[in-house]
C-alpha cells in the first residue's frame, strides 16, 4: 500500500495560532505538516469560534460549503465554512460556523467547567454533524478521520449509526488520540435525547443520567492513541491520572498507543524566527541576552546580568499548575531571579498573580493573555522555563524551551519526561526536574538549577547541548503513518 495515497482529515477543537488553550493547540499546528511530511495528504477541521479574527487569519469564504444543513432531531440549523491555509503550510483548513452557537463563543464548556453548558452540548452536537455533512459538501474523502480529544468524540458512533448506510462513508476508519483525560466532556443525557435518534443514545458511554462523549469516543474510535508511552502507562494502568479511562481502555482489543510529539523546525527555530527581536544560534548565543533585555524592558524591568530569568507559559486551570505557581512565587522571589509569566484562562488566579507583580515590580512580570509573540519571545529570552502541570500527556513546550535554548524546569510525572534528560549532580541533561508535586520541591529544584548556572561553562554546555538535539516529528509521524496504514488494513 502506497503512503502517498492515504488522506487523513484532521479534527480538533483547537489549533494554534487560531486558538490556543492547552498543548493540544501547539500539537494541531505542526502535527498535520509532520504527516504530509511522511507522504500523508492532510485537511483540517476546527469550529470557528466568534474570537477568531477574519481578517488576521485571512479567512474566506467558500461559496459551495455554504447553507449546509445540519439535521438533529428536532430541527435543522445552516453551516458555513470559512477556509484558509495553516501557517507555514498549505494545509487547507475549514472553519465550521453558525452564528447562534459560535458568534460569542469560544471553546467547548461541560458540567466539570461549569458555564453554559446547555448551549455547549447544543454546539458540540451540531460541531460533529457538521464535521461529517461538510465532508460530503466537499466531496472529499479521507482514508481517515483523526479526532483530537473529545471534541470530536461523536464522529465515529455517528459513522456507525445516522451515518451507517451513506455510501460516502464507508471504508473511512478512524484514530483518537487523548491529549488530557481529565477533559472528558461530560454533559446531561436529556440534552442529548433531545438532539440525536435512539440509535445514537443507546450506543454511548452513560453513567447517572451525563454522557461522558471521551468514553463514549474511545469505544468506538478504530485506534486510540496518547502522546507518550508514559501516559499510555498510566491511562491503561488505572492511577488517579487516569480520571476512570482505564475502565473504557482496557475493553479494547488493540489497547492504547503511545507516540511522542516532536518539533516543527520551521516554525520553532530561534535562527530563522520572525517574532523575536534577534535571531540567534549557537554560535550567537549573545543575540540571547537582547532578547531578555527586550523582554524585560517590555515589562518595565531592567536587566540584570547574573541573574537569570525565568519564563512560563501556562493556563490557569488545575492541573496545568497555576496554583502551584501561586503558591511557590513568594518563594521563588526570594531566589536570586526575574520571572515572566504568560497566564490565560481564570480571572481571579490571573488578578492573585498580577498583586503579587505588584508586590515585586523588579522581579515578576505577569502578561494576562496568551500572544503568540510574547509566547516566542519568552523561548527566546528565557533562561530557564518553568513548566508546573501536575499532569501532562507529553506537552510541547519543553521542546520549544530546548530548541530555543531555555533549560526547562518539570514535575516528573507524565509524559514531558519522555523528551527529556535530567540535569542531576555532576549528570549534564536537558532540563531539570522536581520529584514530589509541592512547593518545597520546586524550589530545591531551582536552587540547584541556579547553583548550576552559576557555572558558566556547564551552562553553556547545557545550553548548547539542547539546542542541537533533534526533536523533530520525523520518528514520531512514521509511527503514526504505519499506524494509518495498520487501521486501513483493518488491523
């Protein structure tokens, strides 16, 4: 079977830069380029949320992918697709939209997050009709369907049920891969019973009256995969990381596959990177030092040349590791550092943490919203990079810090540690790691990591060693190839 010849629709509730909240949006704006990369024909489809900007995206619209009806149970709603090009590729990529579910609205909340989430079902229902009358709009037929997470985790049961009878559809097989299990998607069963036929509800995953749509996905998707081994490990095994997927896991014949992520070199490259202020190598690691004062003088801090700064990226929700930041900046503030922290997501972490900026003008600077600039910019000014999630599939960041020559700083569970090697005693490594999840740790961590910073020339050994390493996808995205063609042959 020729490699070439496999067409794979890719399907995600978020893609960086459109949107970005979790890793699963860095993962979705490289992955797809991997694969084409390895002789896969790649399209993409993604909700268009109202916060996505037109006219920064260039997005237009498609006059034969417009007034597609989307048939639930008890109505008819119209779609509308808009189009445009991923980034650095020539990937078409679909926005599925209508004004009443997505003009106001940005991704997908459940009864874990509270919010609306009775319009939220409403959308992601219509989302994954959508996904497949769109397809037929089209006329273009993927080999394969592959969802990320569980925004999309109708797909296959609707394959298998409204969809049964389509000639359209036949012979498409489907892939999962699970990025966080602690986002399942839960909603009420009535809302469902109002949307789709019996056939539908009487095949998904229900427990006390709520639909669990990432159990429900993993049932019957044709292949399930995670982003590393390691947390492969730990779904399949049943530990408190696992949220209950081990009990829907481990029904399955083939079991769950683990493949890491890997690096967009064009897109993540410090030499050739449009969105800092000076590009640099190895061979010019000065330019990384303007970078810092840059950044710093952004925030209205001074540089200060022995001391180190430290950058994070994250989302305040819980297991991303905002509150464990929280809780560590008084003790980090008393560390010989500067620290930038680019925080998306809950208002009130992110006003506890601009007080605490206040409290410490010279040393903490915190940025409320996520920027694709400032995002690069602080890989490229960093000296360290703390990554604090309590629970992490694989993750891409630590990869961005290495390339970038920002030495990463992790909590040993999950699987980032699979694209890493630790720094330990006289052990030279790519990132440093804390072994117990609690603010002690953390900070003994980084009171090593400043004792070894200290060492200029081991730093830069350091340094210089991670930013040659090769973290590419190009392993990775054969492991998903031989994948592709195993589902196809119906193994």
């Amino acid at each position: 079977m020729s490699r070439s010849t496999c067409k794979v629709l890719y399907v995600s509730g978020e893609i960086s830069p459109f949107i970005r909240v979790s890793a699963l949006a860095d993962f979705m704006a490289s992955f797809p380029h991997a694969m084409e990369e390895e002789g896969c024909e790649a399209r993409i489809m993604m909700p268009k949320y109202g916060v996505i900007n037109d006219r920064k995206f260039r997005l237009h619209d498609v006059l034969r992918l417009s007034d597609i009806e989307v048939r639930s149970k008890e109505k008819t709603d119209l779609l509308h697709v808009k189009v445009t090009a991923l980034p650095s590729s020539k990937i078409q990529t679909y926005f599925l939209y209508n004004e009443k579910y997505f003009k106001r609205n940005a991704l997908f909340a459940d009864m874990q997050q509270g919010s609306d989430v009775k319009n939220s079902l409403e959308r992601v229902v219509f989302f994954n009709l959508g996904v497949l009358e769109t397809l037929q709009r089209l006329g273009w037929k993927p080999d394969i369907i592959h969802c990320q997470d569980w925004y999309a985790g109708l797909v296959p049961l609707l394959l298998k049920t409204m969809y049964a009878d389509c000639e359209f559809f036949k012979d498409i097989r489907t892939v999962l891969t699970v990025h966080n299990a602690y986002r399942q998607g839960i909603y009420p069963l009535k809302g469902f019973k109002k949307m789709l036929p019996s056939e539908v509800i009487d095949k998904m995953h229900v427990e006390d009256d709520t639909v669990n749509m990432l159990f429900t996905a993993v049932e019957h998707f044709d292949a399930v995969t995670t982003t590393s081994d390691a947390y492969a490990g730990m779904l399949a095994d049943g530990r408190s990381e696992a949220f209950g997927l081990d009990r829907v896991i481990e029904k399955r014949a083939s079991g769950l596959v683990g493949i890491a992520n890997g690096l967009d070199a064009k897109q993540w490259n410090p030499a050739a990177d449009k969105m800092i202020k000076k590009k640099f190598d190895i061979e010019r690691l000065s330019e990384k030092t303007e970078n810092k004062k840059y950044l710093l003088e952004e925030f209205g801090m001074e540089l200060e040349e022995a001391t180190p700064l430290v950058g994070s990226v994250i989302n305040a929700e819980r297991f991303q590791g905002s509150e464990l930041l929280m809780e560590s900046i008084d003790g980090l503030m008393e560390l010989d550092i500067q620290l930038v922290v680019s925080v998306s997501g809950d208002k009130e972490l992110i006003r506890r943490l601009q007080e605490k900026a206040k409290a410490y003008p010279e040393k903490l600077a915190v940025y409320s919203e996520f920027s694709d600039a400032i995002f690069h910019q602080i890989m490229a000014s960093s000296d360290l990079l703390l990554i604090p999630a309590e629970v992490e599939s694989c993750g891409m960041m630590q990869l961005f810090a290495i390339a970038y020559g920002s030495v990463p700083v992790v909590y040993t569970a999950g699987g980032n540690i699979e694209t890493i090697e630790e720094i330990a005693g006289d052990k030279n490594g790519s990132a440093f790691v804390f072994h117990e999840y609690s603010v002690e740790s953390l900070l003994a961590t980084f009171e090593e990591a400043l004792h070894i910073y200290a060492d200029g020339e081991r730093w830069e050994r350091i340094v210089t060693g991670n930013m040659v390493r090769d973290l590419t996808w190009k392993n990775s995205a054969a492991k998903y190839n031989e994948l592709y063609q195993g589902v196809r042959g119906g193994e």
